[in-house]
C-alpha cells in the first residue's frame, strides 16, 4: 500500500499557538509519522546576496523592503521571525518527538531565476527610476534596504528573542527615515516594482520549487518508511500540492485541511476511510 501524505494548509500570519493546536490533532488524526514543513533547511548568506545584487538589484531590494513589514507582522502574530506554521511545526516536533523534515528549496533560487533577459530587465528599470527620480535618492532606498533588512537578519540568527522585539520598531524607523530622506512616491515606485519582480520571480520558479518539494517528500518517506507524512504549508500551495500528488504512483493523497484565519479548520478532501 502507498505512504499517504496528509496536507494542511494555514495563512503565513496566523497566531502560530491556533496552528500548532490543529497540527497536533491533525497529527493525531492521521496517524502522522512525520511532518514535511515548507521551509528551508538553510539560511540565507550575506555573501550570496551580495553576489544576487549586481544580477536582479531590483528584485534584490524589493525582498528587503518587503522583508521589513513581513517580519514586523510575524513578530507580532507569530511571535516568531518565521511564519505561524514554521513555529508551530517546530513546537510539535520538539514537544512530542515526531520527526520533521524541511522540504522547501533554498528560496535563494529566486535571485538566481529568469537568466540574462531578466537582468537586463532589472537594471534597465532601475537605471530609468534613477533618470526619472536622480540617481542618489534610488541609491540611499537600495543601500538602507538591503543593509537595514540584514542587520534584522542577523539580529533574529543572533537571538530571535531580540529580533522579535526589534522588528516593529526598525520597521517603523527604517520607513521613516526613507520618507525623511529621499521621496514618499520613489518609495512607493521601488516598493511595488520590487514586489512585481518578487512575485515573477517566484512564479517562474514555482512548478521547479513544488516539484522539488514533492520529491523531497518523497526520499523523506522512502528512506523512513513512513505510512503517514502530515505536510504543512502555506494555503496558497495547497491547490497545487493537491494536483501534483494525485499524479504519483508511489504515494497517495491523504486528508486536505485549510486553516482559515484565527478560525478552526475545514476538511476539503476525505480521509480513506471516512
């Protein structure tokens, strides 16, 4: 009989005590051997940002910038640089000893995505913000983002104590001295066209991400013969997951279950043998 592999989807900013409580009974539910999280086993290095930037400045800086507010809303939701289902996958493996396994890719890959066609398409946009706006108030947002979003960083790697504390206020601090410094509209155009080159590059990643995922899963269950994985992610994968895996022969799709906000869960898809 195929190793089933049970889903549970819950949003990013949570309150992670509302996830860990359905993961320890979905857990229970399904019998779960282990946990597949969607996270990273390592972390990003400074010295790979630093060779990311002269390819993809644009996207580069829009993952600090949107760094700042994420890890100011985990901070505060999660109580955690990480988010709600991380912690919460964690907590559980700790506490109750089932083994955890971090199946995501290194999202480093999302720096190195789209080849020349997508450089290009980086610095030309940014040389243009410089011509439109000058060239030293587009420099201050690159150098302060980056920089400031890697002091955090290495606050939270430091003592994540520290970080959680810090977050909000260098979140704060560091948008108001970019208002004091350079522009409120700049900041507005290098924000949103930062996000923009976030999310392409995460889309032309997605499916090569997913696959990888899946396959990691996969050598997870074979290599501990597991029956059943309970895998975590973010609600927003759990449609594709759901598809990738109805498509495989050595595993089955167990239960889907979607953490709604501050809410208790749905069961969208039966267990075998409901």
């Amino acid at each position: 009989m195929a190793s089933l592999i049970h889903l549970f989807g819950a949003a990013h900013s949570d309150r992670y005590s509302n996830i860990r409580t359905e993961i320890e009974e979905r857990v229970t539910a399904t019998d779960a051997e282990a946990i597949c999280i969607e996270a990273p086993e390592e972390r990003i290095r400074v010295r790979y940002w630093l060779l990311a930037f002269p390819r993809l400045p644009l996207v580069v800086t829009g993952f600090a910038m949107v760094g700042f507010p994420q890890l100011a809303l985990l901070a505060l939701r999660a109580r955690s640089i990480f988010p709600g289902e991380v912690r919460a996958a964690q907590e559980v493996h700790a506490e109750h000893g089932i083994s955890l396994h971090k199946v995501d890719p290194h999202f480093q890959r999302y720096f190195s995505v789209g080849g020349l066609w997508f450089s290009i398409a980086n610095w030309a946009v940014l040389i243009g913000l410089a011509v439109v706006f000058s060239p030293i108030p587009v420099a201050i947002i690159c150098v302060l983002g980056n920089v400031g979003f890697w002091c955090l960083r290495w606050l939270g790697q430091a003592s994540e104590r520290l970080a959680v504390i810090s977050a909000l206020p260098a979140c704060v601090l560091f948008y108001y001295a970019l208002f004091q410094i350079t522009s409120i509209p700049l900041i507005l155009v290098v924000f949103s066209l930062g996000v923009a080159g976030l999310v392409i590059g995460a889309k032309l990643t997605e499916e090569e991400r997913t696959d990888e995922m899946v396959s990691r899963t996969q050598t997870a269950i074979a290599e501990h013969e597991y029956e059943n994985v309970l895998y975590v992610s973010g609600k927003g994968r759990i449609s594709t997951l759901r598809d990738r895996l109805t498509d495989l022969d050595d595993v089955e799709l167990g239960s889907v279950w979607l953490k709604d906000r501050s809410e208790s869960g749905e069961l969208k898809y039966p267990t075998p043998d409901e």
